[in-house]
C-alpha cells in the first residue's frame, strides 16, 4: 500500500491517505471498507469537500503542507496497477509536500 511505502522510506514530512465519500453515496460505504484499514470520511451537509475542490469520482486530491488543493490525480484514468501511473502518483505527493 503507498501509505505504508511513505511511512516506510521516511519522508521529513507526514503524509496522510484518506478516502473521502461523496454525499448521496453512503451506501458504499460498508463494501469501501471492508477489509481495508485506509480512513474513510463520509461528506455531510455540515462539511462538504467534494463540491467545493470540484471532485470527480476516484479522485486523489493533493493537498500541501497547508491543506491547499494543490493537484488531483484520477484513478479511473490512472490505474495504479501500471507501475508508471503509481511512481507518478507518488511523486506528485512528495512533490506538493516537500518531502525527502
């Protein structure tokens, strides 16, 4: 798992993966975290996130070191079972943390 990767080859900075659902897909959410041990928040009324960063479904939203949106990467156009497509998604985290 790339959060275990991170974690494992020490960046200077923490990097957090987390999935957030989009309101009005709730029902997923047992079969999202079924065996899984990412975080998964569920959008509310009270703190929407999809509708203000303009998320599309399977999107990974990079934000940096102040909680900015700084890029989003989508997994639908960017299965991360192509090696290339997984090291690019890695960068793109480093890159928009400052990590080393």
């Amino acid at each position: 798992m790339l959060q275990d990767e991170i974690d494992g080859e020490g960046w200077d900075v923490e990097v957090r993966i987390l999935g957030v659902n989009g309101m009005g897909l709730e029902s997923g959410n047992a079969a999202a975290c079924a065996g899984k041990d990412l975080p998964w928040l569920q959008e509310t009324v009270d703190n929407p996130v999809w509708s203000p960063w303009g998320v599309a479904y399977r999107d990974v939203v990079i934000l940096d070191r102040a909680n900015r949106r700084v890029t989003s990467y989508n997994l639908t156009t960017h299965d991360l079972s192509n090696p290339g497509n997984y090291m690019e998604l890695k960068a793109l985290l480093q890159s928009a943390t400052g990590a080393r």
